[in-house]
C-alpha cells in the first residue's frame, strides 16, 4: 500500500505565491494543456487506414489497436483522479502529460505496431486532464470554474477536429508524416504544464490496491464486450465470459468499497441525487452523439446511386464536416457559463437533451440533401458542447473539495460507458439491417430513432435536477 502522510493545513509559501498567477495565464495554460487532449484523441483514426498499409497492419490490427486504447482510457480514469485526489492534482497532471507525450514521440519516431499499441495506451492519461485541470480550477480560481471549464471543453471539441483534418491531410503524402501532429502540441502542454499552480493542499491517504485491481478487472472486460462484441458476436462465449467476468468484479469491488475507511470511490457519492442525475445524463447524451459519430461518416461517404441515400463524400470532406460539428460545440460550450447563470441548471441540462433529440428528429424528417443533412449536423454541435460543458462544470458542485478530481472521473467513466454502448447499439442496428450495397436505410431510420430517444431520456433527467446552492 503507498502511504503519504502531508498536513493538511500545510501550504508552502511557492504555493501561495502560485494562487497569485492572472487568470488569463491560469486559463490559456489550461487550454494548451486540453489542446493535448483533443489532437491526440482525433489524430490517430484518420491515419489508421494508410498506417495499415505502410506497416503491415491488418483490419484486425487496427482493432486491437483501437481496443487498447479504449481499454486504457477506462483503466486510467479512476486511477489518476483518485492520486490526483490523494497527492495532488497538478503532480498527478504533469506525470499525465508526460505519458501523452512520451506515447506520442514514441509513435511519431519509431513507428511500427508495438510502438502505436504501447503509444495508445500512455496516450490514453488524456482522460486524466480534465478532472484534474478541474481540480486545480475550482481551488485557484473558483469565480472563473463554470467559465474555465467551458473554454476548456470547447477547445477539447474544436481540437479533436482541427486533428483529424491536418494529420488527415499529412497522410495523403505520408503515412506516418501525421503521427507527428500530436508531438509538437505535447511540448506547448508540458511547458504550460510546468506553470500551473497546484490545487487544494494535498490531505495525503494511500491508493487501495485491491479495490482497485477489482475495478480494473471489471472495466477491462466490460469495456472489452462492448467494445468487440460486434467483432465477437453479440451471443459468443468470449463475450459473454467477458461482461460476466468484468461484471462480477464490479459486485466485488462495490463490496470491498463499502466495507473500506479509505475507498478508491466513496460510493456515497453516488448516491447524491445531483450527481447520480448529472452522471445520467452524461451517459444518455454521450449515448446519442460519441456513439452516432461512427455512423455518421458511413453516412457521408455512401454513394446515393449505388444505396439510394447518402452524400458521397469524400475523407477530407467528412472530416471538414466533422469539424464544422467540432465548432458549433466550441461555440455552444463556451455559451454554457451564461446560460447556466441565465436559465438555470435545469433548464440548461435539458436544453443540450433537447436540441441533441431535435436533431436526430431532423434527420428522421429530412435527410435527402447536404443542406438538410448539414443542418442536423449543427443542431448536434451545439448540444454536443453543451451538455460536454455543463455536466463537468455541475458533476463537482456540491462534494468536497478534496474529492472533485474523483467526482469529476466519474462523470468521465459514465461519457465512456455512455460512449461505449451507445457505439455498440448503433453498430448492432448497422449490422442487422445490411444488404448487398451495404447497410440499409431503414438501419439509419432505427439508430436515428433510437438515439433520438436516448436523448429525451437524459432531457428528462436534467429536468429533475435540483441544487440549491448558488454558483456564478
């Protein structure tokens, strides 16, 4: 068991002088440091393809690949949140950039498919940037959280499409030219991470090595059904020993939690209604867009002559409107402080449900030309950045402030999860509704149904969210 015994109370007099850093300098450097995040999480798909060729990577590389990566992000999450919690969050914050980058130059230096299999994967402490950008924000400049955590989700957004396009566009004349994309970005977040201050004064506690081999063991192998059990098959043995197994470590963990004087999650904030209902509805409108964006480039690129619907749209174009969506989002979170302060937390969690169900309404009804198409596609930005912005900014209100990095990871395990079987679903539909030109257009009427319908759900949620307690 790893202990640290530091005071409470203690705070060094850097530290103090590091409280006094403009509030301008504070948020642009914890831009730089998200703008990390969103290049390396939407760099790396565009180039799959022409990286399978170059390195002799085959179709069931690629998912291995793809695997790991989800598989890392799940791992990582609890992990890193919880020692952010216990030793600090900007020694946790800095220790993530580190593996970003160093994942990052691995790939670009030396590419081959041991090098993107280990790079994914030290990639994958993104997901510890945000609960502990998070943690730092509401310590050092509380005023400025709602706000902060805006600007930071919309450049997450915009930079996850600003990737995929230029790593997109290196690869047409090389195939591993656009693995250098991320590296040039991961020295802007290592110096920008070097001038953050840190967050509350650390209370010390250790990290419970069983309960967290038992959550690990649970997320990996239901993460791993859903995540191949289109591959698998949704009724094999491999998938079903998998969900079981995870499943059952999951009750295992829940029981040694309960039981724990020091948790890895204190399970009584699960049970908080604000938080329960903004981890609802992170998963249900995690559901209807991360897992609808698969589809959506299929949709794009489908030949209306050969399957009678779709745009025929080429990879670069795809990609430019997957960054005209990325925009709107930018757009929408940066908005989201001010709605939020106008409207109301109620009002404003179910405005993001609300237009993200408007839009797969739109797509239902009209669909057959690229204005119509185009105008869904803005309609889902905007809730996409809304609902990214205000359920991080509200899934900390209202714990204490030693915990924020853990409630906002778990706010970010249930936009995985919600991810996760939102893709599975859609990829099922596709699967069911296939012929020989390839997948039907009564497959997009039931996932733009069903995604629809997720989404109203999570509107619902966010209208029975209640809190008190005033925030600017």
């Amino acid at each position: 068991m790893m202990q640290t015994q530091v005071p409470a109370a203690e705070e060094p007099a850097k530290a103090v002088a590091a409280r006094r850093l403009p509030a301008r300098v504070l948020l642009a450097s914890m831009a730089l440091v998200e703008l990390l995040s969103g290049v390396t999480q939407g760099y790396l798909t565009p180039l799959l393809p022409s990286l399978g060729g170059a390195l002799h990577i085959t179709d069931a590389g690629q998912t291995r690949i793809y695997l790991l990566s989800q598989l890392a992000f799940a791992v990582w999450t609890p992990l890193l949140a919880k020692l952010g919690d216990v030793y600090g969050y900007r020694r946790l914050l800095r220790v993530s950039i580190a593996l970003v980058a160093t994942g990052s130059l691995l790939m670009a230096a030396w590419p081959s498919p041991f090098t993107l299999s280990v790079g994914v994967v030290l990639q994958a402490a993104v997901v510890g940037f945000m609960p502990l950008l998070i943690g730092i924000l509401r310590y050092r400049a509380p005023e400025y959280r709602r706000s902060g955590i805006g600007l930071l989700v919309g450049v997450l957004t915009a930079s996850v499409g600003v990737g995929g396009v230029v790593s997109g566009s290196f690869s047409e004349h090389s195939a591993t030219l656009g693995l250098w994309v991320a590296v040039p970005v991961a020295v802007l977040a290592v110096v920008a991470g070097m001038l953050l201050p840190d967050g509350a004064p650390r209370v010390g506690g250790r990290l419970p090595l069983l309960a967290f081999t038992l959550l690990t063991i649970g997320l990996v192998g239901v993460v791993s059904a859903l995540s191949m059990g289109g591959t698998w098959g949704w009724i094999s043995a491999r998938t079903a020993v998998s969900m079981g197994g995870g499943l059952l470590a999951m009750v295992a963990w829940v029981a040694v939690e309960a039981r724990a004087r020091t948790p890895l999650v204190d399970l009584r904030t699960l049970t908080q209604r604000p938080v329960a209902i903004v981890s609802g509805v992170t998963f249900c409108l995690a559901f209807s867009t991360i897992g609808f964006f698969g589809a959506n480039a299929v949709f794009l690129g489908t030949s209306p002559g050969r399957a009678g619907f779709g745009l025929d749209y080429g990879p670069r174009a795809i990609a430019l409107v997957a960054l005209a969506l990325n925009v709107f989002a930018l757009g929408s979170s940066l908005s989201t402080a001010a709605l939020l302060r106008r409207f109301g937390e109620r009002r404003t969690l179910a405005l993001s449900g609300f237009v993200i169900a408007a839009s797969f309404l739109s797509l239902l009804a009209w669909h057959g030309s690229a204005p119509q198409y185009l105008v869904a596609i803005a309609l889902l930005g905007i809730g996409f950045g809304g609902y990214q912005a205000s359920t991080r900014a509200l899934c900390v209100e209202g714990v204490p402030e030693q915990d924020t990095a853990m409630a906002a990871g778990i706010n970010e395990l249930a936009l995985s999860f919600g991810a996760a079987i939102g893709a599975s679903t859609v990829g099922a539909i596709m699967s069911a509704h296939q012929a020989p030109t390839g997948v039907t257009m009564h497959a997009y009427v039931w996932l733009w149904s069903v995604c629809a319908g997720v989404a109203l759900i999570g509107t619902g949620l966010g209208l029975r969210y209640r809190k008190g307690e005033e925030h600017r």
